[in-house]
C-alpha cells in the first residue's frame, strides 16, 4: 500500500502536501500546520505537542493573536533591545532578524512551520546564481544565530499569546566546530610584543595576561584598574554572560598601566585603551601588521584569550581557577580553551612511574597449552 493510501495516524491529516495537526484537550481544540515533514516526524510531533498541554507548558485555553511574522519581529525587538546590552543588540539582534524577515514577512506566526525553516537554512547557504548575482552564503554558525534567535522570539511569543507553539522545536542546529588550538610559545609572544607599538603593545598585553574579550578590552575604564591592589575589573554591563569579574594584575601589566595613567592624568570614566586620544574601536589592521612583522601566521587576536588559559593550565592553575578568571560558567568552554603545549605533556608524561630493565627485558614465561578433550558439554534448553 502506498503511503498516500494509508489512513492517516490519530489527530493528524494533510492539506496538500502539509500535515495538519488537530486534537481537544478538556473542550479546547488545538491546531497547527506542521508543513510538509516525513509521517513520522508528524506522529513525533502530535506526541510533544499532546505532552506540552497536558503539562501545562502550551496553553490552548485562551485566544492566540497569531500575529504576521514582521509584527511579532517587531515587538520582539522592542523587547531585546530593552533587554539586551546595545552591543548584542547590534552584532546579533540586527542581522538575525533581518535574514529571517526576508525568509518569513507576510506569514502569520502559525504559518511558520519546521519544513519553512529548514528551507531558510538551504537559502543561506546558496551561492550566487544569476537570479541572484548579489547573495552571499553565510556559515553554518551565523545561520545557527539566526536559528537561537528564531527560537527564542518564538518562546516570547508564545507568553505573549502571540502564537502556539514554537516550531524549533523540531529543527536542528548545524554542528559546528568552533575549537581552535592556537596559541603563542613564549618566544612567539615576545616577537609580537616587540612588533607592536607602544599603544598595540599594552592592549595585547593585557589580552594575554587578563583573557579579556575585545568588546571588554574596548570599554575598559580606569574605575575599573585598581594599581593599589593591582587587580581590573569587567563590569557585568559589559561582561558577555553578565556576570562582573575580576582579574588579578600582572606586574608587567601593572607597571604599564601605572605608566599610562601617569602621563595621562585621566579621569576615572576616561577609557583605558586609545587611539590618537580617542576610545580605540579597532585595531584589526595594526594587529595584522605587527603580525606580519612578528613573523606569526594563523594567529587572531581572539587567540590571545586562548594564551590566557592554556598558560595557567601549565602553570597548574585548578579548573575552577581558570573558570572564574576566564569568565566561563560551563567548564567544558574552559576546556576549550585550554591546551597544553608539546613540551608541558612530555615532561607530565616523563614523571610516570618507570620499570626496571630487568622487569622490561625478562623473557616471557611458557605457558603450556591445556590439552583439548573429546567431551561434550551439554547446555540446558
């Protein structure tokens, strides 16, 4: 039998190539377009969908607004932005929703189903053609930002009673390996320092003796440097998980910074880090110069903060050490960023127990073979 002749499973039936669902839990029906998935992934779904209302986690009681995606976008927005810090805001907020208004404007939210969202994920990642000379295919991590940020506006609407159900629920991420292993020797490290100028030199400086994030270097102020006790502050406003921490100063750090703020007599709100006496926004081109001078190739200024942790990981600083300094709440994003160096796993290697010669280079008793017998062994059934 083919499978359109089948009967169609409990509360579930198509409208064209699309499966609807439809169920009443105590007097309220519920209903959703699902869009054209496989039958058992629309079986899947009645399921998590029945288990949602029953436990209280999808409401069907009262009326949805089922608003067009472009509103609901805009309210969401409104939300994010008087929620989120200005900067995630602008480098996530901003193009996320723009590549999902361009996929989903002029559908109601009920329309925006798992098969449409798996078909923006296909789009993103196309190369020009001639119909579209300009497009520019996007990596599996940003269309992954634009997943987290469709999922997450879905789960607002939801408790807005702007729509029913979320339909991420039933799409998956790309994977994506976002690991890097690079990170300077010593040596490495004094060439760049001596590449960079004076300003470029105390800004990586401090990257690789704090572990800062740029956007945290950027908005360092010197409220937050304190030279007495030799230690410097994120502020949570600016921290990327929120959390506010602080970080024990270098002595090579310390002295340097002592430098600046004596030739500069700035004021505590003034920011630590400047270009031509103005806040330094970028430093991308003069970082790759000094690189380039310095001789080191493969290297991102990100990959400072990678020096950061796997320097204190040889210097057998404990895992909730390197967390806190790091600013990390998962471990495993410590371990990320945390790799040993050739010689550090030699020398861990070399202070295993060792073996006399003689155990090393005994022969090996004969052991005689047991002689095979004719008799058989019966097993009970």
């Amino acid at each position: 039998m083919k499978e359109d002749d089948r009967p169609n499973p409990p509360n579930l039936y198509k409208v064209g190539d699309s499966w609807m669902i439809e169920f009443v839990y105590r007097g309220q029906r519920y209903r959703e377009n699902i869009g054209p998935v496989s039958r058992t992934v629309a079986k899947d779904t009645v399921a998590k969908r029945k288990a949602a209302v029953a436990e209280g986690r999808l409401d069907i009681s009262s009326k949805i607004e089922d608003l067009l995606f472009e509103k609901a976008m805009e309210k969401y927005l409104a939300w994010y932005k008087a929620n989120r810090k200005a900067y995630t805001y602008k480098k996530y907020a901003t193009p996320a929703s723009a590549a999902l208004k361009a996929s989903f404007d002029g559908k109601r939210l009920s329309q925006v189903t798992p098969f449409l969202i798996e078909a923006h994920k296909i789009n993103r990642k196309r190369e020009p053609d001639d119909a579209h000379p300009d497009r520019k295919p996007v990596s599996d991590t940003t269309i992954n930002h634009d997943l987290t940020f469709l999922r997450h506006m879905f789960n607002k609407c939801i408790e807005w009673k702007f729509a029913k159900a979320n339909p991420m629920d039933n799409v998956k991420l790309f994977k994506v390996d976002n690991g890097r292993t690079r990170y300077l020797s010593s040596t490495e490290a004094e060439k760049l320092l001596a590449a960079c100028n004076t300003e470029l030199r105390v800004l990586v400086l401090a990257a690789m003796y704090t572990g800062f994030r740029k956007s945290e270097l950027k908005s360092l102020c010197w409220s937050s440097v304190d030279l007495v006790h030799k230690s410097v502050t994120v502020q949570s406003c600016y921290a990327k998980n929120g959390d506010a921490r602080t970080v024990p100063l270098h002595d090579d750090l310390a002295l340097a910074l002592q430098r600046w703020k004596d030739e500069r007599t700035p004021k505590s709100d003034d920011r630590v880090f400047l270009y031509d006496g103005q806040p330094w926004t970028t430093w991308r081109r003069s970082f790759r110069t000094a690189l380039k001078n310095a001789g080191i190739k493969d290297f991102r200024f990100h990959d400072l903060r990678h020096c950061f942790g796997s320097w204190l990981a040889m210097n057998n600083v404990t895992d909730k050490a390197r967390m806190e300094l790091m600013g990390h709440r998962d471990p495993k994003m410590t371990m990320r960023y945390t790799h040993l160096s050739p010689g550090y796993k030699r020398q861990a290697v070399s202070g295993l127990p060792q073996f006399s010669k003689a155990t090393l280079e005994a022969k090996s008793p004969q052991i005689p073979p047991q002689e095979e017998t004719g008799n058989v062994v019966n097993f009970g059934r």
